[in-house]
C-alpha cells in the first residue's frame, strides 16, 4: 500500500520545483525549506488529511469539508480544486510537450509505458495472468522498449509544441475516461518501479561519483521571477507540501488501509520519501550541472531536461551519461502522464457533480463533454505563456494544503485535542500563498494576461471564503458553542 501510495502522490512536482528554485534562489535556500516543508509542514498535511479520512468511513477531503463547515464551502473547495486541477493540466502538458521537443529519443519510451501498462492490464484483469509473472513479463519489455525507443528520436516540425500539447491533451481525454483497470493502475504499478530504481540509482551514483556542487548556496533574494519569499516557496511546490495528497490519502489510499496505525507510515512517511526525491532533484543540478550550462537550459524552458542531464552525469558510473539522462527524462514523464490523466479525472468528476449536479448545467453531465471542456481550457492556458502558470500552480495547490491543514485543525478542535500543528502551518501557507498570488496578479494586469490574473483572484476570493468559515467555526469551538 506504500508504494501504491507514493507512486500516486509523487508527480513531476517534487522534481522540477526544486529544479526551477535552485536557478533562481540557490540550493541553500531549496534544501532548506525541502527538510523543514516535508517534515513539518507536509508530513503533517499528508498524516492528518489521511487519518481523517480513515476515522469517517473513508470519506473525501470535500465530503468532511461538508460535515465540519457546511454545504457552502464544499461548494467553494471543490470550485477551487477544479480551477487548481485546470492549472495542472495546463502546465504538464505544456512541460511534457516542451521536453518532446528538446529530447526527441525519449518520446518512445515514454509512450511505450504506456502499451506496456495495457499489456499488464490485459494479462492481469483480462487473462487471469499472475501478478508476479506479469509483472516480470512486462518490466522485461519495458526494458526493450527503452532501448529500441531511445535509438528512434521523433520530431514534429510543424508547430510542435502545439502539436504536442493536443497530442498530451488527447491522450488525458482517452486515459481519463477509460476503467482504471485498463490504463491508470497498470501505469502506476509499473512506474513505481521505474521511481523506486530511479531512487536508489541516483543516491548510489551520488556516493560513487562525489560530485562537487556547482551551484552557489545562495544567489538573491530578488529574481526576475520574484522574491524568495513568498515565490520559491510556491516554486518548490509539491517537494515540501502539496495539498493534492489530501486528494489521494482521502480518495485512495484511505480506504484500502487495514489498520489505522499504518496512517503514519503511509501518510507521514510517504511525505518523506518525497521529500528523499525532491533532494535528488536538487543534487542532480546543482552538483550534475556547470552552473552556466544550467542557468542556459533553464531560459529554454527545458525544466524536464535540465534535470535529466544532470542527473545523468551524477550516475554515469553506473549507466552512462547518456542513458541515465534518457531514463531520468522518461521516469518523470511516467508521472507526468500519471499527473496528467489523473488530474483530468479528478476534474471531470468535480465537474460533473458540481457543473451538471450542483449547478445543473445538465450537458455538463456527461463524462465525455465534461472532458471535452475541461482539455479545451487546460488548452488553451497551454497554449499561452505556460512557464507563467506554474507559480499559480504551486500557490494553488499550497492554498489547498491549508485548507486541508485548516479542516483536520479545526476537526481537532472539535475533539478537545491540540490542534497548534496544523493550525499554525496552515496559517503560514495562507499567508504565502496569497501574498505570491497577489503578486503573480500584479505581474499579470500589467501584461494584460487577464485570464491567469482572474483565476489567481478567484483562488484568492474563495480560499479567503473557506478561510473565514475556518475561523468562525474555531470561535464556536473556543466559546463551546
């Protein structure tokens, strides 16, 4: 259930967040805020939202909204989750698309994950096939996919991030509304592998290589893409605490754990191997990369690739350069496409039960026209300046941590139990978030980005919402009421 756990919550967030950050800020700065994040602000979130789960029956995060602060704020949640999920869908894609292009040999093997992912499938559900057999079947033609995938580079000449973005858009509508047995849990089986081995090689290549770190400790507290505080923090993202866990622990992993008592290893524990990977990340570059050559493949916007290279220089005592840059890229665009998929779905059900139920917008109850919408807008925020999405992005999803973090708070409170450690992390994330989202809306005023500055405004207004229905319930609490 650990692995199944990880493998779901770690997404291409907690590599190029501290990729982008170490850029801007130094590793100083992102080492820091990576162990003091996971370990008291996202192991917290990822424990408490899970545990909390565990003890209503498997409930989700939306559901126990409804029960602690009532039927208008799971409304507002689940308007601000479907605005965040739009932004992830955007922003991946746009990622994904833009590594296609500067690494054509990696497109095959990414792609063929996912033949090898129907294939488990097939033989497991369709079959009967043992999972151990099956399991060593398709890790065998994984294998041989990625060596004849990575000899046959495939180029788009025609406006090829475009291309790509419908391409990556196209496959989250088809993977999305498929039966997760078909495609999305084969995927993540098989990938989780694929980052454990990742891991472990990239940790081992670092003890046999002892790679000098190129990277300053420290750059500036001003970058032209913001102030260290508030925007590395929402940079960093998902590599210190993300408030799409609470959407795995309570829609997933909670209902499938046995014994209450693993909550802490799951969820607590999940958070911190995270944590392991997001310092991976930070090595690769600042130790695997000349820090001139890294700052020149950052201004491509090449974050996936960036990553890659160093990490294959950091292990290339043990695959080669060139092959460990390979497997470094389609490893994290495994979980791309996880992210991807799973976040259309996410969406597409919040849509349908918000828009078509809630809202009664009755066409918006179908599955494939509530896709349809959700991809044409994601698409379209693609097709824009996306490296401006992912600060919106990162504070969004911050923005749900604090919610959660507020929400399991205030449950705590109810019980008469000490509810400082998380009251007080979600305060600082509120205050974060909407300090950087403030000045992500400023930035884009100015340059007439009027879309991302609407949605940046209406994550304020909503969180600010939630955030007073928090506080009104914890004066209820303290006057007994």
């Amino acid at each position: 259930l650990f692995g199944h756990h990880f493998a779901s919550i770690a997404g291409a967030g907690p590599i190029l967040g501290p990729v982008i950050a170490v850029c801007l800020w130094g590793w100083g700065p992102a080492l820091l805020w990576i162990v003091l994040g996971s370990i008291f602000f996202g192991g917290v979130h990822d424990f408490s939202s899970l545990i909390l789960s565990v003890r209503n029956d498997g409930k989700s995060v939306g559901d126990i909204t409804k029960i602690i602060f009532g039927e208008k704020s799971k409304i507002v949640f689940s308007l601000f989750l479907w605005f965040s999920l739009i932004l992830v869908i955007a922003v991946f894609s746009a990622v994904t698309a833009k590594t296609f292009i500067e690494e054509p040999d990696i497109v095959l093997p990414t792609f063929f994950l996912i033949i090898d992912a129907v294939i488990f499938g097939i033989l497991v559900y369709k079959k009967n096939f043992p999972v151990f057999y099956s399991t060593i079947i398709c890790l065998f033609l994984l294998s041989i996919f990625f060596i004849i995938g990575k000899e046959i580079p495939v180029i788009i000449k025609l406006s090829p991030l475009k291309t790509w973005i419908i391409i990556l858009l196209i496959y989250s509508f088809v993977a999305s509304v498929l039966p997760v047995n078909i495609l999305l849990q084969p995927r993540d089986y098989l990938s989780s592998y694929i980052l454990f081995v990742g891991i472990f090689i990239g940790y081992l290549g670092l003890l046999t290589t002892h790679p000098i770190i190129n990277a300053p400790f420290y750059v500036s507290f001003y970058t032209e893409k913001g102030t260290l505080w508030p925007m590395m923090f929402v940079t960093i993202a998902c590599g210190a605490i993300s408030g799409f866990h609470s959407l795995v622990s309570s829609g997933t992993t909670s209902k499938q754990i046995a014994n209450e008592v693993d909550s802490k290893k799951i969820g607590y524990g999940g958070m911190l191997t995270e944590g392991f990977l997001s310092l991976l990340a930070l090595l690769s570059v600042s130790a695997g990369l000349l820090w001139l050559n890294y700052n020149e493949m950052m201004k491509k916007g090449n974050w996936i690739g960036t990553f890659g290279i160093g990490y294959g220089e950091i292990v290339k005592k043990i695959l080669g350069s060139n092959t460990g840059k390979i497997f470094a890229i389609v490893m994290i665009n495994s979980f791309v496409l996880t992210t991807l998929d799973t976040a259309t779905r996410i969406t597409r059900y919040i849509t349908e039960e918000l828009f078509g139920e809630t809202f009664r917008i009755k066409i918006l109850k179908n599955r494939y026209i509530a896709t349809v919408f959700i991809t044409i807008f994601a698409g379209y925020l693609a097709f824009g300046n996306w490296q401006k999405i992912w600060p919106v992005f990162g504070a969004s999803n911050q923005l749900v941590a604090g919610i959660v973090l507020l929400l399991t708070g205030c449950y705590l409170m109810n019980r008469k139990k000490r509810a400082l450690s998380n009251l007080i992390p979600a305060m600082i994330m509120f205050l974060t978030t909407i300090v950087a989202l403030i000045l992500q809306i400023i930035d884009f005023y100015k340059t007439k980005n009027f879309l991302l500055g609407n949605i940046s405004l209406i994550l304020i207004i909503l969180s600010i919402f939630i955030l007073s229905e928090a506080i009104n319930k914890i004066r209820e609490v303290k006057h007994g009421i």
